[in-house]
C-alpha cells in the first residue's frame, strides 16, 4: 500500500472524499460479502494452524512453513481485511490518523510477509526435489522453525527502518477522508527491490527448476514402473511421486499469489505516470488481500490430509485424549 511520493495538494486531488451513490439493497449486500470473505479468510486459515500444531504427523518442514503462511494470512483477514473493504464500501476513511498508522504498518508487515513465506516454500521445494538426500538430512523442523522465525524479524526489522526513515511513520501527511502512505524516490526503489523484484525472480527462478526437476523424476519414475523392482526402488519411486505432488499443489499455490501479486505492483510501478484513482487502488489491494482467502481453498481441494482435520476439528474429535496421534496422512 505504498504510492511514490508527489505533491500534497495533487494527492489530495485525487483522494478525495465522494458522496456513497448505491441503493441500501446494494449497500447491505456489499457488506454481507465482505464479512463471509472476511469469515472465510479467518476461520479456513485457522482450521490450516490448528491442523498443523495439532497433528503430530504434520510436523514437517514443508508444513512449517504452511504453517508460517496460513498465521501471516489469518492475521490479513483479522486485522487488514476488515478495515480494508469497509474503506471500500464507504468510499471514506473514516477511522483517524492513529488507526491510520496501526492499519498501514500492520498490511505492509504482513504483504511482505506473505511474499517471503512463498519465497521460503519455493526454496523449500527446489531442496526436497533437487537434493532429497541433503534435504532428509539436513533439514528439520526445529531449523525451518528458525528460519521462519528469522524471517518474521527481518520483515519487522525493514517495515521499521523503512516507516522511520521514509519519515512518514507517524502516517503525517493524508488526505481527508483517506489512508496512505507515500514513499520518497530512495525509499520507493528500496522497496520496489526487496519486495517485488528480489523475491518475485527468487520465486520464478526456483519454481522454473523445480518443474524442471520434477519432469525428470516423472521419465524416472516411469522406467522404474517398466521394470520389476527391488523393495528400495519402490520406496524411492514412492518418495518421488510424493515430492512431485507436493511441489505441484505448492506451484498451483505460487500461481494464484503471483496472479494476485502482480496487479497491486504494477499500478503501484505506474503511480508517476496515470492519474491515480481511488477505486483502481483499492480494488487490486483488495485482490492482494484476497489470496489469504484462496490459500486455504487450495488446501481443502488439493490436501486429502487438510481435508480428514477439518472432519476432526469440526466434530470435535481433536479433544479426545491422543487425538494428536490420529492418522490423517
């Protein structure tokens, strides 16, 4: 949510205020859908972390870092969303400068987030596919805890130091009725780079070799199906299938972030040269948004396992004692 930096009078111009112009019908079912997107948001990514943390057998690296997305998402639908699509429908700020500050911080921390979250899982499956040896052995779920972790910090450590340093991290110049938060020329390109570019090529890069890998692993797989096998070629041909499917469910993931990614960025990139509007902003920010509400939909359709926890969630069985061993694999 962060727009190159021109002058105060013409953003003022072009977020301005405008009278609500649709029927009470329209306007009551305009906030009936936001609160079911922001329902689904909330409560699919929360059946993703109770699954994850829950389960013993869902403690895997690949799943931590699920894990890691679907809290970033949660939080998307509980603290950017709501506000974001009452902006939306009320064509007007109308929360104050302080809460300004809360919501612009809290969306730039965790759009980055996100973007690095996905960054993480592209890497994750390069390693798995590309050397599953080093990958069985060297990485484990307390490391990719870590990582997670340190990921977590370097995000809040840059949405700080650019907040501070932009010298707009009191929110100090907005429009009435409006929320936004402009970036100088140094500060623009910094960002532009470090969320945009560096992790949108990492990911492309990565997942270009991952399908290239795994199109291999499927001409493997295919030869070691025309002959008889040894027990140990089986459980490889088994393993490689599962990593295949697993870096094809995570690809189809990628996708849809990168389809929802690409549009906010691109209007962001031509700030300085179209006339800004209010509408053409919030909507492909809205779509951002929107992929926290996809993710767990692509879970469900594409995770049997995800699909068996939420059987056991619903119906309760997750506090019958040694739930946490049930087989959901």
């Amino acid at each position: 949510m962060n727009l190159t930096d021109f002058n105060q009078s013409d953003r003022c111009e072009h977020f301005s205020c405008p009278e609500r112009s649709v029927s009470p019908a329209v306007y009551i079912l305009l906030y009936v859908c936001s609160a079911a997107v922001v329902l689904l948001t909330v409560c699919g990514n929360l059946l993703v972390i109770i699954s994850v943390l829950h389960f013993k057998q869902l403690h895997t690296p690949t799943n931590m870092l699920v894990l890691s997305l679907a809290v970033s998402d949660f939080f998307v639908g509980a603290l950017v969303m709501p506000s974001m699509l009452i902006w939306t429908n009320e064509s007007c700020w109308n929360f104050g400068t302080d809460f300004c500050m809360f919501f612009m911080i809290t969306a730039s921390f965790l759009m980055t987030l996100s973007i690095y979250n996905i960054v993480l899982i592209a890497v994750d499956r390069y390693l798995a596919l590309s050397n599953p040896f080093f990958y069985m052995n060297r990485v484990s779920v307390r490391i990719t805890r870590v990582v997670n972790v340190f990921f977590w910090c370097v995000v809040v450590a840059y949405n700080v130091a650019y907040m501070y340093f932009n010298g707009n991290f009191t929110i100090s110049v907005m429009c009435p009725g409006e929320c936004y938060l402009f970036l100088d020329e140094v500060w623009s390109v910094i960002d532009l780079v470090f969320s945009f570019i560096f992790p949108l090529s990492v990911i492309i890069i990565l997942y270009t070799r991952v399908f290239v890998i795994a199109k291999k692993h499927a001409t493997a797989i295919r030869e070691l199906n025309n002959h008889t096998r040894p027990k140990t070629q089986k459980i490889t041909s088994h393993s490689m299938k599962s990593e295949r499917k697993a870096a094809k469910v995570l690809g189809i993931l990628v996708s849809v972030f990168l389809l929802c990614l690409l549009p906010y960025y691109i209007y962001s990139l031509l700030g300085e040269t179209i006339e800004l509007q209010r509408e053409t902003f919030q909507s492909v920010s809205i779509l951002f948004c929107l992929n926290s509400t996809i993710n767990p939909v692509i879970y469900a359709l594409f995770y049997p396992w995800f699909r068996r926890c939420i059987k056991l969630i619903i119906t309760l069985q997750i506090f019958q004692t040694d739930s946490a061993l049930i087989n959901v694999l």
